[in-house]
C-alpha cells in the first residue's frame, strides 16, 4: 500500500499543458519510497481510482488555463459526494476520488491539487519559460509534502 499517491497529469505535447506529467516524470526520477507513488499520465482515467483506493494522502498536479498567474499553487480538495461521469475525458479529481471511495470503499483521508497557470497551451514539447521557472518551484513543493505525508500517521479507517 502506497501512503502517498502523486498523480501529475496533462499532454505534454501541448507545451504547458503537460505541465503536471512533467511534474510527475521527475519525481519518479527523484524519489525512491515504496510509500510514495507518482503516476505520470496524459488524463485522468476511472482506472487511477484503485491506487487512490489504497493510499492514505493523494496530490494531483495540472496546469490550469484559467489562472493568470504562473506561480504554483497547492488547494486541498474534497470528493464529490459521487462520481459523476465514468467517462475519462470527463473526470476531474474529486469525481476520481467519490469513484475510489464507492469501488473500494475507501479514499485518500486528504487530498491536494498543485497547479500552475498556463501560459501556452499551443503544440511543442516543451514548457513555456515562465511554466518551466514554475515547474523547479513545483518539483520541490510536490517532493517535501510527499516525504512530509510519509511519515505521518497512518489514517483512521474510513467508516
């Protein structure tokens, strides 16, 4: 069981949009704890339900086009009281966390999403300079709050 779970998610041939999958990439590359798992991946998918089914903690990490600012930010986020949508391109991550919570009765007790805005979203592999500043910020936010929820107590369970 994974106490830890980082999902970091987007396209990354979409320049910043990939933002959170690069995120994830070099924390996979960076951490070695068998309490922590990163996942990189281009969406989120009712399949990353089961590894939130078993963590104590979740951290998500995206882009988001709406922010004006580059500047990482970390929000606690709660479940929907159910998942709405069992398809992919639909889900976002407290409809992931109700969809854990109902197919194996359990789900992260606290959950964050970090994320940073935008600034090009057009074709390219890589990161505008400003989400690429960002992304060093993020990388180290992302790294102690995951070393930072290993070692705290393991959750109560879920009733």
């Amino acid at each position: 069981m994974s106490r830890v779970v980082l999902i970091g998610y987007g396209n990354p041939l979409r320049r910043d949009d990939g933002f959170g999958w690069w995120l994830a990439r070099r924390l996979q590359n960076e951490l070695c704890d068998p309490d922590i798992e990163i996942i990189a991946a281009h969406q989120l998918t009712p399949e990353l339900a089961e590894p939130l089914g078993r963590a104590d903690y979740a951290i998500f990490a995206d882009a988001c086009a709406t922010a004006q600012d580059e500047l990482p930010d970390l929000q606690e986020i709660v479940a929907d009281e159910t998942p709405e949508s069992q398809f992919s391109h639909q889900m976002n991550p407290g409809s992931l966390l109700a969809l854990a919570r109902a197919l194996y009765g359990a789900a992260p007790s606290q959950s964050w999403l970090l994320t940073v805005g935008a600034q090009d979203m057009g074709y390219g592999e890589q990161l505008s300079a400003p989400v690429a500043c960002a992304l060093d910020t993020a990388v180290m936010r992302a790294r102690a709050l995951c070393i930072q929820l290993s070692q705290t107590q393991a959750r109560a369970a879920i009733p």
